[in-house]
C-alpha cells in the first residue's frame, strides 16, 4: 500500500501569516523542507493541490518540489485550461483531477465524471500525452466509476470524506460503498486509490476496502506534525498502514 503525503496544510499555515505580506523574514513553514521530512518519513510521493486561487501552494511551491524532491509527485488540479498549462509546465507524475469550488474549506464531495464527460475526457488525454497519470477523485458511486473508465482515466481515488466524517451504521453504509466501488473499478481494469479524511484510527476499516493501491493523507499528518514533526507523523502513519494492510 503505497503512502501519498499531501502537505497543503503547511501552505495554508504559511498563508496564514505571509499572503501578501512583503517582509524580509524567509515566510515559514517552508513547503520544501516539509516534502523533505515526509521522505525521511516514509513517503511514497508527494501530493500538492495548486487551487485556481492559489490559496495555498503557489507555482513556485510546486515548482520547487519537482525540482528537488526525488519523489513521485501528485498534482490535484481543478479540470480546466489554464490547469492544463501549468501541469504541462510542471510535468507531474500523476495529477488528481477534483471538483473545486471557492467557498470550500477543503475539498466537497467528488468530481461528477458522468455528466463532465466529453470535457473531462479530453483534458484526460492532454494530460497522458504530456505524460501524466490520470486519476479522477470520485465519490464512490458506480455511475462515475464507469463514466471514469469510459473516458480513459486509469485511476480513481475513492472519496473517503462522508466516510470520515460520520459513524455508527451510517459509516458502515459509506464503507459498503466504498467496498462495491473499489470492486466496480477493479473489473474496468481502473487502478484504485482512497482519499480525505483518513486516519490511523480508521485504517482498520480502510482496509476492507478491496483493491486499493494507495492512501492520500494529508490533514492528520500534518495535525500530529504538531507536536511529533512531519517526518516522525509520517513514519507512525507507514507503520500503522504497514499493519492494516499486510503484505499479501
Ligand atoms: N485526496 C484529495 C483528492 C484531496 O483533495 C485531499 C484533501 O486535500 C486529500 C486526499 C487528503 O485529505 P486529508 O487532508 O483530509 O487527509
């Protein structure tokens, strides 16, 4: 089970302090040393979410990170054109392709591949053919499961926030859904990932899921990073996955 680390969070902090701010200090934390630490953590890549607002990671974030991290990267980007031209400057590995909307605090519900799918399957193909791979972050429902693989997307990533974010039967509900979603996507040959949310608490769970190939988590990692440091947050994260998902 690969470990994708999403340090957005480490911008936002930044932002908080330092958007359109001119001053001499370096603006801290700085988002480089964070991909760093997730790498001495344990990370398999590095996720970055380069919002139209620019409300968190700058170009120049994500510039840097490509520039000096040897991890794969994972771009998350709203689908549309002027996206399209700075993931052909940025050249990422993989790019998340998500709903956005501004309002939002983070990220709300998945995209709706089903009724974007003559735009969304052309943005799919720029995107391979500047040599990305192309994931859809979906809600897990098999109306955009099948509209995802209808359009030549190789991956999904599983929205995993109602999951989180309720309990008891209702949780056991999400779970189901999360479970005949991963199993939809595996018969149309999609790769499948799972993402928002996740915790170590709820990895036990997680990991009923069939499937899946990678974790995208950013929030608690970075919450934890509070008080133990990123690298350290990571590492208890690799571990704890590590143990839910045992090698087959
Ligand atoms: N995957 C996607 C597509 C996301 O938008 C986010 C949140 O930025 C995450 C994963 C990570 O979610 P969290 O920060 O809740 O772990």
């Amino acid at each position: 089970m690969k470990l994708g680390v999403n340090i957005d969070h480490v911008a936002t902090l930044r932002q908080a302090r330092y958007a359109g701010v001119s001053t001499a200090a370096v603006p801290e934390p700085s988002v480089l040393e964070a991909a760093r630490a997730a790498l001495a953590g344990g990370a398999d890549s590095i996720t970055l979410h380069v919002r139209e607002d620019r409300r968190h990671m700058q170009d120049a974030d994500a510039l840097a990170v490509r520039r000096e991290i040897s991890l794969p990267l994972n771009l998350e980007m709203g689908a549309t054109s002027d996206m399209l031209d700075f993931a052909r400057k940025l050249r990422p590995d993989f790019v998340c392709l998500v709903p956005e909307r501004r309002q939002e605090v983070t990220t709300e519900g998945g995209l709706d591949v089903a009724s974007r799918a003559d735009e969304l399957r052309e943005l799919v193909s720029s995107l391979t053919s500047s040599g990305c791979r192309v994931s859809m972050f979906i809600d897990p429902d098999a109306i955009q499961v099948e509209a995802s693989a209808a359009i030549g997307a190789p991956m999904v990533e599983l929205h995993t926030g109602r999951f989180a974010d309720t309990a008891g039967d209702e949780r056991m509900a999400e779970l189901k859904r999360l479970i005949c979603a991963a199993q939809r996507a595996h018969e149309f040959g999609l790769e499948v990932h799972a993402g928002h949310g996740i915790r170590v608490s709820t990895l036990p769970l997680i990991a009923q899921v069939p499937h899946l190939t990678e974790l995208n988590i950013g929030h608690t990692l970075i919450a934890r990073a509070v008080f133990v440091g990123l690298a350290a947050a990571v590492r208890e994260m690799r571990e704890a996955i590590d143990r839910a998902f045992p090698m087959a």
